[in-house]
C-alpha cells in the first residue's frame, strides 16, 4: 500500500512504522506500514477474550491493588491499580480554531478531527503491578546482550523469503532513522524523514558511524516488539498491558490531558522530550534537547514514572485494533483487559500490529501530537525504529 498524495493524516499514521517497511519501499515496492490516527471509525469487533467484561462487585483477588510485602524490585515502583476511564482523548478548540484561521499550516489531524481508534472513553479496573520507573536504556540492554548473546531484528539479515521480489542489494540489516530534509515538505510522504539505514540498530543509533558511547543512560531504540519481550523474559518481567500502561502514565488523575496534567507548560515548563519548530526540517530544542533525551530529564509523574510522554515510543503488549473500545463502553467496566486475541489494521490490512503507547521526540501539534493520554500508536512486532524503546512491569 503507498502512501496517498497530500494526505497528511495518512503520512502522519505512517510515522509510527518504519524499519521494514521503508525496506520495501526503498526496494521498490509500494508497500509502507501505516499507524491509524484519523480514519473513520471501522465496524466494531466482537470483544476479545482477553477484554472481560465486569460489573461494580469487588476485583477478584488477581486484581488486588495491595502492596506486596517486601522491597520494591530494583528500578521499579508500584502502581497501586483501580478503576479509571481509559481512552477518549478530547478534541483541542484552540488548534481547531488555529487550523481554522491559518488553513496552510501543518497540525496533527487528531486534534482537529480526532483519534478514532481511541473512542469511545470507557471505565477499566486493573490490579496492582510494579513498572519500570525509566524507559529500558542502552547500558541495561547491554547488559541483558552480553549475558545472553541475544542478536536484535535490526542486527540479522532479511532474507528474500521474507520480503520476495525485494532488491537483494537491500537485503542487509539496518533500520530506519529519523533523517530530517533540509527544505520544507508537504508531509504526505514520510519518506522525505525517514531513511533505512544499512547497519543502523540499537549499538549505532544513526548508523554505522554511530555509537551509544556517552548514551548509557538514554533509552535503548531500534528495539522491535520480539526484541522486547526477549529482554523481559531475561529480566524476569514483561510488557504491560495497554490498559496498564494508560493507567500508569495517568499518575493517579482522572482525564487528564497529558501525564503531568492538564496544561502542556504549566508555568512554561517543559515537561516532555517533543518536537519544537517546523516539523520535520528541524528541531529547535527549546525544551533542551534535539532528538531523544536521557532518562529522568523531566519531571515523573504522579506515580515517579518518567518519560510517559514524549521521548520514545513504548511498546505494550496487546495487539492492536481500532474497534475495540466500543464493546467495552458498552458492557460497563472491564477487567484487566489483556486486548484483543488478534490484529487489524485497516490502513493495512493482513500485517499484524502491536500497540505502542506515549509518543515520541518527533510528537509535535503540527504532526502527531500523540504525547496526549489515550492516543495509541501500532507497530508490526518485527519493527523497531530511531524512536521506538520500551520499559517492563512485574505482576506481584
């Protein structure tokens, strides 16, 4: 599937996918991996066994929000779990009424038409469960390689099984790297930013030339969801659920816009790694940092959480769907809801995605403001980026 002509809200789904995908386009095949931001709504899908329906009676004791005995594991803090409205992200008036005033400058098309696949708002009810207090970083992923001499998706070659009809000159390990242009795009390709490159993974961010000298604290990328849960496994822990994971980023407030709150700059405070300035030409850094920033460089949230928002891309361990939160809605509060028990993807239909969560430095107004609580983003398991990372849970 290409990418459609002055379409921005198609360029921006296209964002959150990149590794194989440009692959295959940069072999020549119209075939890029599209992430849903705007689309109509599709049908609604039965729920999942994994979306269990509930009612007001007492959590069973798998949902239990007590603290375990004990200290806390290394790095983690608990998240107490509860009940709470996931999803149902609000439209923004003032850039509604900016894009209405000024129709030629760029803005995200989910603040003006909304977020599809995160409607309806509905109740959900999680247990307790510890979480990483930071995004997982290139000194722990090392760690986790040299004890068990993993090799990541970026790192192996594809093969032409994998890809057929691909250029077998682009059959060589590599991933995609955000490669801002040097003059003003119509942002309806997301090739003009974004380049395979051959020898990029998570050892040379930006490429061969690249190291993670100096970046032990900064979180580890070009990490696809198979590369993840090999890491968790290690480690003893896992992904978090996508309801955990929006319960967690929430920090104990009910609907806030963001995860510090409801003002982006509370007293013009920066308060996440985002894209300043003309997206995608270049970053101003004004909140002090072009590209991704270390760990704990902003403030945590209400639970001690960094880096909710912005920074990089988390992934979670649900599949996605964009029409999974209407049955929800409907049955009342759900679960602990594991998603659903397979992928659809309309902007690509028989890829399987899984769903990424928090948004990433290249979030902006203009283009994808998806740092907001209740945006989803989706990413196929086998695909990692410049801008894609990850944190674990532990259940008690």
């Amino acid at each position: 599937m290409s990418v459609p002509p002055n379409h921005t809200a198609a360029a921006e789904r296209a964002t959150f996918q990149a590794v194989r995908p440009v692959l295959l386009a940069l072999a020549g095949i119209a075939v890029f991996a599209l992430a849903g931001c705007d689309r109509e709504k599709s049908p609604a899908s039965q729920p999942s066994s994994g979306a269990l329906p509930g009612t007001s009676a007492p959590p069973p004791p798998s949902l239990s929000t007590n603290r375990p005995a004990g200290d806390a594991p290394p790095g983690m803090v608990w998240i107490p779990g509860g009940e709470f409205v996931m999803g149902g992200p609000a439209l923004d008036s003032a850039v509604q009424q900016r894009a209405a005033a000024h129709p030629g400058e760029p803005v995200c098309s989910g603040l003006v038409a909304g977020f599809p696949d995160a409607q309806p708002a509905h109740r959900v009810r999680v247990g307790g469960f510890w979480m990483d207090i930071t995004e997982v970083t290139n000194a722990e992923f090392e760690r986790f390689v040299r004890a068990t001499g993993y090799i990541t998706i970026a790192e192996r070659k594809p093969t032409a099984e994998q890809y057929p009809g691909a250029d077998p000159e682009m059959l060589v390990p590599g991933s995609a790297v955000f490669t801002p242009p040097d003059e003003p795009v119509t942002l309806s390709n997301p090739l003009e930013w974004w380049s395979y490159v051959p020898g990029a993974n998570w050892r040379h961010p930006l490429g061969p030339q690249s190291t993670i000298e100096g970046l032990e604290n900064t979180p580890v990328v070009h990490v696809c969801h198979d590369d993840a849960l090999a890491f968790c496994k290690w480690a003893g822990k896992r992904l978090p659920t996508e309801a955990e994971w929006e319960f967690a980023a929430r920090g104990g407030m009910a609907q806030a816009e963001y995860a510090w709150g409801a003002e982006f700059r509370p007293g013009g405070r920066w308060m996440a790694n985002s894209f300043q300035g003309h997206f995608p030409i270049q970053d101003t850094a004004e909140d002090g940092f072009r590209g991704i920033a270390p760990i704990r460089s902003f403030p945590p949230n209400g639970y001690g959480l960094y880096d909710m928002a912005g920074n990089v891309w988390e992934w979670c361990s649900d599949w996605y769907r964009p029409d999974i939160y209407g049955p929800r809605a409907s049955a009342g509060v759900t679960l602990a809801p594991a998603g659903p028990t397979d992928s659809f993807d309309p902007d690509e239909p028989g890829v399987a995605k899984r769903v990424q969560r928090g948004g990433s430095f290249l979030c902006s107004d203009q283009y994808c403001a998806r740092f907001r609580i209740g945006t989803r983003g989706k990413g196929a398991p086998d695909t990692g980026s410049t801008h894609v990372g990850f944190r674990c849970v532990k259940s008690p």
